[in-house]
C-alpha cells in the first residue's frame, strides 16, 4: 500500500510546517482546522512562503505551483 494522501489537523504555525513539508514531498494533503476559513489562511501562508522560495531562488515557479495545487483546505 502506498500512501498518496495525507490530512493535516489543525492550521497553526506547527499544522501549516507540517502541511508544507509533506506538500513538498509530493502528497496531497488536506489541511483541517475549526473552519474552512481558518484552514483556506493556513493553505494562503503556506503558498506565500513558498513564493518567497521561489523569490530566493531556492525551488522554481513551476515546482512552487505543483506544491501550492498539494494543499487542500478542508
């Protein structure tokens, strides 16, 4: 059995950490918290960070979009 999806509970600053490191490596996650508002914000910090990334030149555009479309707010 392969794991391909993965749900991350709560989208405080460990929850969005956890959420983006496992984005990364290329699985869907689903970011939970309270409400979707809360969770669609943690989902909006994790992609600003990940455009500082790519402003750092430490990943590329291409590789920070397929990371973004890995988040799920639910």
């Amino acid at each position: 059995m392969q794991i391909k999806e993965i749900a991350v509970i709560g989208a405080g600053q460990m929850g969005q950490g956890i959420a983006q490191v496992a984005a990364q490596a290329g699985f869907l996650v689903k970011l939970a918290d309270v409400s979707k508002e809360t969770a669609t914000q943690g989902v909006t910090k994790i992609v600003t960070r990940l455009k500082q990334m790519v402003e750092k030149q430490k990943c590329s555009l291409e590789q920070c979009e397929q990371w973004s479309k890995n988040l799920v707010p639910v």
